[in-house]
C-alpha cells in the first residue's frame, strides 16, 4: 500500500516524520502510577500509560501533584467503606491512586497545617467532575461518621467508668 508520499511500503510498516517519533519508556514504566516519574515524558508516554491503566480498570493516575480521571462511564467496585478505611490516614505512596487519597490528603494537611484547603476538579462536558465531587464528598462523610462513633464509644466508656 502507499504511503503518505505515495510509494509502496511492506504490509505492517508506515512512514512517519522524524518529529513525529518518541523514545519509548522502559517496560518497567508500564503502568506507572505517577506519570512524572516517567524517563520520557510527552504526549504518546501519557496516552499510553492512561490507555494501560483503563484497560487494567485503574481509572486514577498520578502526574505530580495532580490525579488524572478517566470516566470508566460504568460502576466500578472502588468506593465502598473497605476502600474508605483503605485510604484512611495513608500517604500517597502507599496506596494506589484514587480520588479517595487525595480527599484524604488535604484532610490530613488541614489537620497538621490548620489552614484550609481545596480540591479542584476540573474536565470537559461527561468527564466525571460531579461523580467525583460525590466521591470527595462521600470520603469526607465517611470519615466524619467515623470520628462520631468513636467520640460515641469514648463518652460511653467515661460515663460507663464514673
């Protein structure tokens, strides 16, 4: 078949510009789960590495200091009360990345920094801004009901010991 200059080229192969061509990252790189640590790090990088994680169902990525969504456009099972407790109290490292860990985060530095702080969620028309508004909302509850119950255990334990 022709290539784009129109002379014939082996079945399988194109012709390309040289600008068009990006080093390639290692294997250890596939799936990574904060895109900044890339060796190479474009356009073809990022699009490969979020097509691996959608394909894996891992719908969160890192790239720095931001989490990378792509709407799964179905229910998936990662934001029940087992994943809640998962994310609770965890640094970034040490659990996947999910919008639970970045609600967790700025909870936790509100905390320590006793300053307030915000999360911005930001994507085209049907990228998930409001389901993920919701699951931020839905963390900072869950957590909320969780402080409550133990207030609740506490002050029965001190009335139950007087």
């Amino acid at each position: 078949s022709p290539n784009l200059w129109g002379t014939p080229h082996p079945p399988g192969t194109m012709t390309v510009k040289e600008t068009d061509v990006h080093q390639q990252n290692p294997p250890k790189f596939d799936k990574i789960k904060d895109m900044a640590m890339l060796t190479f790090l474009h356009e073809p990088a990022v699009l490969y590495n979020l097509k691996e994680h959608y394909a894996a169902w891992m719908i969160y990525t890192y790239s720095g200091l931001f989490c990378v969504t792509v709407n799964p456009y179905k229910w998936l099972p990662i934001y029940n009360a087992e994943v809640v407790a998962a994310y609770r109290g965890k640094k970034r490292s040490e659990a996947p990345p999910h919008i639970f860990s970045i609600s967790d985060n700025a909870y936790q530095n509100m905390l320590t920094d006793r300053e307030n702080q915000s999360i911005l969620i930001t994507g085209e028309s049907g990228a998930g801004k409001t389901v993920n508004t919701k699951r931020v909302i839905q963390y900072f509850t869950s957590i909320a009901a969780i402080g409550d119950r133990k207030k609740e255990a506490a002050n029965s334990s001190k009335v139950g010991s007087s």
